[in-house]
C-alpha cells in the first residue's frame, strides 16, 4: 500500500489502528446477518464449482463459459497481488487513482493513464494510452475504488482496442458489480476484450462475505494469462462449502438485495450532508465509498482521525510519482460500520466538516446536485 499520511494511532503491533470510515470492509453485525443467512439456506453438500458456474451465466450470459476458465479466489486483493507481482514490476500499470494495494505496488514512472476528477467525475474521462506499453494494466471501471464513479463505455471501449491492437494483457478489478439491480447498464471488459482480459469479482463486496473469497475468469488460449495462472492462490475447499450453499439457494438474491438497500441508503445519506454544508464530492454511481473533494485532503485525514471517523487523503491511491488530480480528494468507506454507531459517526462528520474553513473546500461550483 502507498504510504499513509495522517495520524493514526497504532496498536500494540505497531500497525495503524483502522478507523470506520478508513476502508471498505464490512462491520461485524453485517457478518453475523450474513452467517445467519447460511443456516437458513440450510447444509448439505454443494457443488461450489457448479454454483459459480450457474452465477458467471446468470451475471455475463452462458458465452463466458466458452471464452473463460473459472474458479474461486483467496479474495481479489490476494490475486492482484499475485497477477502484480508476476511481471517486472516497471511493467506494472493502472488507470489512476487506483486502490492502494495496486497504488502501492506500481513503481515510480509505472506506465498509467491519469485521470483527473475536475470534470468531477469519471464518466466524462477520455483514454489517454500510457507512453510505454506495460505488460499488465489493472482497470477499476465501475463504481471504481475510490471516486465511487464508473468510467464510460467509450473509454473501455477505447482502453479494449489499445490491448487488442498492442497484445496487453488486461485485469479487469471489479468488485461491486452486481450488487445494485443496474449494474449491467455498464459494460465490462470482458465482453469487449474476452481473449485478453482476466476478470475478478469479490464475494466479499458483493455479498459481504465474511471470509475473503472472489472468483477469477481465465481468458482461455492467452498466453500470457496461462503463465500468470499456473501458480495462482486458490481458497481452502472447506471455505467454499457454506458460499456454495447461498448460491444454489435464493439466499444470495436476498444478501445482495439487503447491502444495496444499505449502500443505497448511506451513500444518499453523506451526499445529503455535504450538500447541506456545500461541500463538493463526487456523485457516486455505486460502491461501498465516496469521494469528498477538498483542498485539504492531508490536513482533513488528520482531523477526521484525530476525531475517530477515518477516511484515506489521495495519496493512497497514486504511486509517488504520477501525475495526481487536480482536486485533491478524501475517500470515505462506508461499509466498515456498524448500524448502531452510524448515527454518531454522521453526526461526528458534520460537526467536524461545518466548522472547517473554507479552503478546505473552496472550489467553486461543482455539477453534484
């Protein structure tokens, strides 16, 4: 991960003490709803392999059966660290600002496409190539981690032909979709550029899965994504049984129904609060987070954390020498709380936002209402 700022305590470990609004995991009560909901879909034996299988058609349509391999993941984080770590590491590129694990693991001068937040928000992007031809670039396209803004179906579009015509081989980071019923509305790189995308999904944000577990697709007769997959992680078989029982179950339509119901509603809820203060953000079209602009993203983390609320300043998701926005920004997680401590965190936010001086937010109009 990039290096942090702010002032975080740290534990008797040494390391930093996470705070609610820091990350987007998932609060403990969430975890106990979703166990409960594996005793009701009730035990026995599950071809897990078969459930995924089942899941891929029902999200992509029975096609990416032929053009992908699937199979279960130790968590998407695990196997981005994995994909990363298996091509020289100034080959290593990224649409940017990307999540702070790909952030961290990208070198100084990584081949990148920037993207600014001035317009404020991605949808309007257009692709700029990187000016060396990496060998492996990471794409975050919808409710991308941390604007919580999707990129176009024009730039993927764009981005699908430079791999198509270079050879580059495409990662394809998508956490979120599926857990809102409009997801579809944006395409996925991998029906754009089957043959050189491999795709990660993410129980653990689309269901809130208390264990990290995700699910790659393997683009199939692609060399270079054959070599990355021999020595993939792949999850303990014990860990898949009681997800396999949810999925062959009519379980996981009520889990994902529920957390976007929950998103939906603390998204619209931050959104309303900066507007009350005027405060500038970027409109969410989805995720577990949100993007606060601000002039002050360093001094603001230190606040918001001296303050016991959280949030991560842009310098997480950059590595340290790209090219950074414009409009420094504040990513707030929204996920990593309880329902009873989320009342006093939104009132925290306010009281601490509403008193701040006015170059913490000072740019002038923004098209967020």
């Amino acid at each position: 991960m990039a290096a942090t700022s702010g002032n975080n305590s740290t534990d008797w470990t040494g390391e930093p003490v996470r705070l609610p609004m820091d990350l987007c995991d998932n609060a403990p009560d969430w975890h106990r709803w979703v166990v409960q909901q594996v005793g009701a879909a009730g035990g026995g034996a599950r071809d897990a392999n078969a459930a995924l299988r089942a899941f891929v058609v029902e999200r992509f349509g029975p096609g990416v059966l032929d053009t992908h391999d699937w199979a279960y993941t130790p968590g998407s984080g695990r196997m981005l660290d994995h994909l990363l770590g298996s091509v020289p590491r100034a080959q290593r590129g990224a649409v940017l600002p990307t999540y702070q694990r790909v952030a961290g693991a990208l070198p100084d001068g990584a081949p990148v496409t920037s993207i600014d937040v001035a317009a404020p928000d991605w949808s309007r992007a257009r692709f700029t190539p990187p000016t060396q031809k990496p060998g492996l670039f990471v794409v975050n396209a919808l409710h991308a981690n941390p604007l919580a803004s999707s990129l176009s179906p024009g730039f993927l579009t764009d981005v699908a032909g430079y791999a198509r015509s270079t050879g580059l081989l495409l990662v394809e980071d998508d956490p979120f979709r599926g857990i809102g019923p409009r997801d579809d509305r944006w395409p996925t790189l991998l029906s754009l550029h089957p043959q050189g995308t491999v795709y990660l999904g993410s129980w653990t944000k689309v269901l809130g899965w208390p264990v990290k577990i995700g699910f790659v697709g393997w683009p199939r007769g692609c060399r270079s994504a054959e070599k990355l997959r021999a020595a993939a992680p792949t999850p303990e078989a014990s860990a898949l049984v009681d997800l396999a029982a949810v999925l062959t179950t009519d379980r996981a339509v009520g889990i994902r129904r529920r957390r976007d119901a929950l998103l939906t509603s603390r998204r619209a809820a931050v959104a309303a609060l900066l507007r009350t203060l005027d405060w500038p953000f970027v409109p969410p079209s989805g995720g577990a987070h949100l993007a606060l602009l601000t002039g002050q993203d360093v001094r603001l983390r230190n606040i918001l954390a001296a303050e016991r609320i959280g949030g991560l300043d842009a310098a997480h998701f950059y590595p340290r020498s790209a090219p950074r926005t414009s409009r420094p920004f504040l990513r707030l997680g929204l996920s990593n709380v309880t329902e009873q401590e989320w009342d006093d965190l939104m009132a925290a936010l306010e009281r601490v936002l509403a008193h701040l001086e006015a170059d913490f937010r000072d740019f002038g109009s923004v098209d967020d209402r």
